[in-house]
C-alpha cells in the first residue's frame, strides 16, 4: 500500500468559509479551462480561413503571407502561456 492509499490528499472542508473559498476556486479553475478553449477554437477557425484563402484575416496589418502567419503564431504562444498559466493554477 502507497503512501497516498493511507491518506487522501484533498482534506474535507470543516467551515461554510472553506467551503467558499473551495467552491470559488473551482469555479475559476473551470472558467480558466473554457476561456482557454474558446480562444484555440477560435484559432483553428482562423487558420483555417487564412490557409484556405477565404479571407486574409490579418491583411491590415501584415502585408505578406508569411507576415500573417507570423501574427498568428505570435496568437498561438499567447494562447500556450495563458493555457500553461491556467493549468499551474490548477495543479499548484
């Protein structure tokens, strides 16, 4: 038997207060998680206009091809770090 089988890891909570404070972590864990994958949804539908030539999304501000795509994978690392920054948050 391991050391974590003895013991549970996640304490019961003993007040209303703990209680809350527990609740609303939840609830901005979760919201965390639906912000992130609002906006790589919304990323792939925007790769998939600029790759398919449906629009150029980024046109105003980046003249050429490879310009747009440079904004766009500037939006993806956005993205990994807001997701990295979500997922420490729930882990730690």
């Amino acid at each position: 038997m391991s050391d974590p089988d003895r013991e549970p890891t996640e304490k019961p909570t003993n007040t209303k207060t703990e209680a809350k404070q527990e609740d609303q972590r939840i609830i901005r864990n979760w919201v965390g998680i639906a912000v992130v994958s609002i906006l790589a949804l919304w990323l792939l539908v925007i790769a998939l206009m600029q790759a398919t030539g449906v629009m150029d999304v980024f046109g105003p501000i980046a003249d050429t091809q490879t310009q747009q795509w440079a904004v766009f994978a500037v939006l993806v690392l956005v993205v990994v770090a807001l997701a990295g920054w979500s997922w420490r948050s729930i882990v730690g």
